[in-house]
C-alpha cells in the first residue's frame, strides 16, 4: 500500500511538472525585451495593414538606444510580411494612393543628421530614398491624388551652426531658438519642396478628399506649452497656402480629420480650458461655426475615430479600465449607451471611409500591443503575435476591481494577485499613474518601470489604482484634483492599501509605492507626508516642489489652466504645504529617486531637491540615480533594465529583505556583460 502511494505521489508530481513545463514566470529580462506594435495603417483596399514593430536592443550586445522600429504588413488571416527590419527606426508609415507601396522615415544612414523619405514596394525589393530634406521631416501625408506629399518640417538650421560650435560658440538661447515647423508640399514629379508660409507652429494635418484644401494645428509658438493649451485646426488653400478660415478650438485637441464630401471637420477637442484632456468628440462645418458634440454627457474619453461615410462616424472610447468602438451619425448625436466590461483594450484606429472593416493597435492582460482587425459587429481580432514565448510563460491572475474611497466615492483598479498567497496578506506595491489626466486599463500593464506580473510571481500583490482627476470617467471626474493637489487624490492610494488589506491580499506593515511623474510625485508624497503608510517608496522623474516646478518646467500655463488653477504668487504657503519637500523631515520610508538629466517636464533639480531635503533632515535611506541622456522617462534599452533591476531590488530589500540600510548601489552589469561576451566568443 505504501509503495502504491509513493508510485501515485510520483506519478501526481510527474504530472504536475509536466503541465508547468515552459510554464516559467516572466522575467525583468523579459518584460524589458518585449515587441510591441506601434502604429497601424490600413490599405486603401481595405484588406492589408502596414504596422511598425518595436524591436528592443540586445542587452549587453548592441550600443546603447532606444528600440528599433521595422516595418511589417499583415493580411487578415494573420500572416506578416516583415518589409524593412533590422538596426532601423521606421516612422510615420503611410500608404500611396494606388496601394503599390508604402512611405516611410528613416535613417538609414549611421552619419546622416537627418531622415529621408523613403518607398518600398508591396510587391517586394529594397526600399528606395526618394527625398531628404534641409532638416528631419516629423510626419508625412500623401495627397488624395498621389502626386504630392505634404510633410512637417522646419528650415534648415542657422548656417555654419555645427562649424561655430567647434569654434566654441554654442550659446543656448532658451525657448527662443526653437525654430517653427511649417507645412511643406513635396511634388513628386519633380521631387522639389515648397514652404506654405502659416500664422504658427505646425503640427497634424489632414487632406480633403478632393486635394483643393487641407486641415492643420497650429499653435502660436513652438513650445510644448502652446502645443498643450493654444492649438486650433486652420483650413487651408492647398495651391495658394492661404488659410482660409479656423475651427476656434479651445483647449487641448487631438485627432482631426475631414469629412469624405469636405463638409465638416470632426475632432477630439476639450469642453473648455480647463478640460484636464482632449476627450470630446466635435463636429464642425469645414467653414467654421458652432461645433456639435457627438456622444453628450459622455463618462469617459474619446481618443480616436475616422468617419465611415458623410454623415457617420466611428469613434474609440476609453470608459472606465475598458474600451470601446461605437458609430455616430450627425442626424442625432446619441449617448454612449451602457459601460463595457470587456474586451481587447483599443488603444489606436486606421480606416477608411465606405469600408466595414478597420485595423487597431490593442493589447490585452495576456499580451503587449498587437495588431488587431475590427469588423463592423463583430469582436475583435488579433493578427499578430509578436512574442510567442508569452504561451510559454505563467501570468498571475489580473482583474479590474472597485473600492470606496474614505468620503464614498466609487473608484476603480487594476489588481494583479501573487502567485502564492500568504497569510496576513502579501507585500503589496502600488503603482501609480502620472498625468494625472491619465488611467490604467485592464489591458497590459507590465513595463520596465511598472514590472507587475515579474514581482506578482515573487510573491507581491500588485494594484494599479485610478484615483480621482483620472481620465476614463468623464470631464467632471478628471477635474476632481484640480486646485487639491495631492490631499483627497493621494489620499484614495492609502485607501486602496487599506482595502486590500482588509480583503487578506495586502500586508499593511510592507507597502510600497511607484510611479512617475504625477506618479513620482505621489511616490514622494507617500514617503513623506504620508510616511505612517508605506515603508518603502521608488519616485521616477517625480515632482517634489510645486513652487520650483512652476519656474523649471515647460508647461506652466498647462499647470495653470489643469492642474493648480492658480499661480505660485496666488498663495505661496498653499502650493509650498503640498509639496513633499515641505514635508522632508517627517520622511520614515525608504526613498530611491531616479530620473533623466534631460527631462523637460519636470526639470532634473525636482528630484535633486528631494534627495537633499531628505538627506539632511533626516536619517532615512535615500538614493538618487540619474540616467545620463534620457528624458520624461528611459527610452533607451539598457536604462530601461538598469531602472526595472533597481525598482525591484529595493522593494525586496525593504519589503521582504533586511531593511536598514540601502542595498549596494552597484549592479552586475559587468558580470553579466562579461558573461555575455564569453558565450559569444564560445558560439563563434
């Protein structure tokens, strides 16, 4: 009998290790090197999409950058044709008119100082580089007829400024020397460009079906500010370049496009000003006049759409931690009809008019960015997969939840459940999103700087949470947090923590918390003013002084209208009491900041002063990281996994590790890279 209990028992783990074999968790490694879908485009056909596929680096092998983007095309049976790949960052993919071909941007070139324009052939061969202009060209939109192209750009820069520079005269003159970008037509015919000489910075553009005019964003200055709060759409001469009338958006606007017959213009604008986010959907006459919301009263956000004919539009929606795809009609503009709570998470559309089918980028909790295939009532599709291994990978279970906020609000998250749960509750890390006019959807929510399935699988409970002044819920909602800066918004993360310990997920003693940006200044906050609550905290390129953020970052009026609805000189005291440097010596947790030396945003000295406020006042561990080159957040491979390494080294050491002081600040890159290079030199 024993023995035939011990032959069952082995059979049984027999068994189980078979069905878990491939079944690893995800590594940082991992979730760092995914592909991703960029953008789509659908063929004027209607049966084929363009996309680009971000390609990370090789750690440890190829120079340091960002990913590579290649071009690939897929049919709608899911079979991809890669086009243009390798050490290349394809952009702005455009098809011609005749469907033959494709455009695109790139350089090709190691030495080139700017992209071309280049056009490859369905049919198959090399691409070919049919244009290269005085400076990079932005974006590019063929004309209706296929004879020209229409392109953003600016001039070429000022004459002998690389020469002068090596003499030494290399003075920046701040804000002033951002040169404007204008529309150019590019005919090509006889490949030669002309300048359309505009009232502003240009910056999107749509073409009328008839080639006789186009739509384009102008803002008065080149700054991110102006592109934020001051753009309006200007309808424009195709032959003359004379603007011809604007829309009189107000705002923050997004996606714009004609109407097929060049009646109307539709948008994705803002209810007024102080609307947090583009997030409405707008008809207009292509004249002017009174605009006309197409989905009223809408509790959440518009943020994509092409027309399906004259009179109909197809419009995305972000509603609550779902999407969705509906149609309009300019005959009676209707609500939006009961919430979803399902689905692919939509995040992109391309379509054409008079087609029933359009492509989309979308993801889903089991899977990055894909391509996916809409047809008119029917789910959606995936096309592609870009990484097959995830098959072979555990995923911790993730859904959406609900939780009520101290003074009753109804407020939503993303929650992702360790692998194993433990009695008492398990480490828990909040991640927090920045904006905050953004919001976490139920979709894929594992990045470098977020890792949530690599640490579910060790043993965290992870919450994702979409505290008031989100987007998703409407205008009204988003504004909640404005002129409350971090009391009732942050305050709904303490009670999330306290929700979740209260349902036996989440260990009150070992919280953490990350984010960046808003997030970042979340994760300060939380380290300081609410310091009782968290015992260790990781702020990425975080706000930490809402007066110095106002003189160093480049979107004060966008903090003025959306976010303060004040000025410092308003009331110094006020904006100084909810900044986590007021609030510095009171800081118990933990603190690691890191951040880019090139961040405009939210400038450098943000987490400087942090660090050094928390530094001198007190006797918590704090570390600063500083990434040389980078920006509102890594772009580049190898900082990416440098920063996912250090977020979870230091929520191990303060959550389930010793605590006490800092773990060493180095990491084994040179091991790893010294191992790398021997398994190389052993291959060949």
């Amino acid at each position: 009998m024993i023995a035939r209990r011990c032959t069952l028992r082995a059979l049984l783990l027999l068994l189980l290790s078979t069905a878990a074999l491939g079944q690893s968790p995800l590594t940082l490694e991992e979730i760092v090197l995914l592909k991703t879908v960029g953008a789509v485009q659908m063929n004027p056909a209607g049966d084929r999409i363009a996309y680009t596929l971000n390609v990370p680096r090789k750690l440890y092998v190829d120079e340091d950058g960002p990913s590579y983007t290649e071009l690939h095309v897929v049919n709608f049976q899911g079979n991809s044709i890669p086009y243009v790949t390798g050490k290349i960052a394809v952009d702005g993919i455009r098809w011609s008119q005749d469907g033959k071909s494709i455009y695109f941007l790139a350089k090709r070139d190691p030495e080139a100082t700017v992209n071309s324009l280049y056009r490859i052939a369905i049919a198959g061969g090399e691409a070919q580089e049919i244009f290269t202009h005085v400076s990079s060209i932005n974006a590019i939109f063929p004309s209706p007829d296929g004879k020209t192209i229409a392109f953003i750009a600016t001039d070429a820069p000022p004459a002998k400024t690389e020469e002068l520079a090596l003499k030494g005269f290399k003075a920046v003159i701040y804000e002033e020397a951002v040169q404007h970008a204008k529309v150019w037509m590019l005919d090509l015919g006889s490949m030669k460009a002309s300048a359309h000489e505009l009232p502003g910075h240009a910056s999107d553009f749509s073409w009328a079906a008839d080639g006789e005019r186009y739509a384009v964003a102008l803002a008065p200055t080149p700054l991110i500010d102006d592109s934020y709060t001051s753009r309006d759409i200007h309808v424009v001469d195709a032959r003359s370049g004379n603007v011809q009338n604007a829309m009189g958006s107000v705002g923050k606007l997004g996606h714009f496009e004609f109407s097929p017959d060049g009646d109307r213009i539709a948008y994705i604008g803002s209810v007024d000003i102080n609307d947090p986010s583009n997030g409405r959907l707008y008809v207009a006459s292509s004249n002017g006049g009174e605009r006309r919301d197409m989905v009223p009263n809408y509790l959440g956000h518009v943020t994509d759409f092409t027309w399906k004919d004259e009179v109909t539009l197809r419009w995305l929606g972000a509603r609550g931690v779902w999407t969705e795809w509906k149609t309009a009609s300019i005959r009676g503009a209707r609500e939006a009809g009961p919430a979803p709570a399902k689905g692919a998470i939509l995040r992109s559309v391309s379509a054409n008019p008079d087609q029933q089918v359009a492509a989309a980028v979308a993801d889903a909790p089991i899977h990055p960015r894909e391509v996916y295939l809409l047809r008119d009532g029917q789910v959606a599709k995936r096309l592609t997969n870009s990484n097959p291994f995830l098959a072979n990978r555990k995923l911790a279970r993730q859904t959406a939840i609900t939780y009520e906020a101290r003074d009753g609000l109804e407020l939503e998250a993303i929650l992702i459940e360790p692998f194993e749960k433990q009695a008492g509750g398990n480490p828990l890390v909040l991640f927090v999103h920045g904006g905050p006019e953004a919001h976490q959807y139920n979709g894929w929510v594992s990045t470098y700087a977020q890792p949530g399935q690599f640490m579910a699988a060790h043993s965290y409970t992870i919450a994702y949470p979409n505290y008031r002044g989100s987007t998703g819920r409407g205008v009204e909602f988003s504004k909640l947090g404005q002129h409350d800066y971090a009391e009732e918004e942050f305050d709904d993360l303490v009670d999330l923590k306290r929700h979740l310990v209260a349902e036996d997920l989440a260990d009150a003693a070992k919280t953490g918390i990350s984010g960046g940006s808003y997030g970042g200044y979340a994760s300060m906050w939380a380290a300081s003013a609410l310091t009782v609550e968290f015992a260790a905290s990781v702020a990425f390129v975080g706000i930490s002084n809402q007066l110095s953020k106002f003189g160093t970052g480049d979107i004060p009026y966008e903090m003025y209208h959306v976010h303060a609805r004040a000025w410092p000189w308003d009331d110094w005291m006020w904006m100084l009491r909810r900044s986590p440097v007021f609030h510095a010596g009171k800081t118990k947790t933990p603190l690691l900041i890191m951040g880019g030396d090139q961040d405009p945003r939210v400038h450098p000295s943000q987490s400087l002063e942090m660090y050094r406020f928390v530094k001198i006042r007190t006797d918590t561990p704090v570390r600063l990281v500083i990434y040389p080159g980078e920006v509102h957040g890594n772009r580049n491979t190898a900082a990416r996994y440098d920063y996912a390494l250090r977020l979870s080294r230091w929520m191990d050491h303060y959550l389930k590790g010793p605590g006490g002081a800092p773990p060493p600040y180095e990491l084994p890159h040179a091991e790893k890279l010294a191992a790398m290079t021997e398994d190389t030199t052993n291959s060949d």
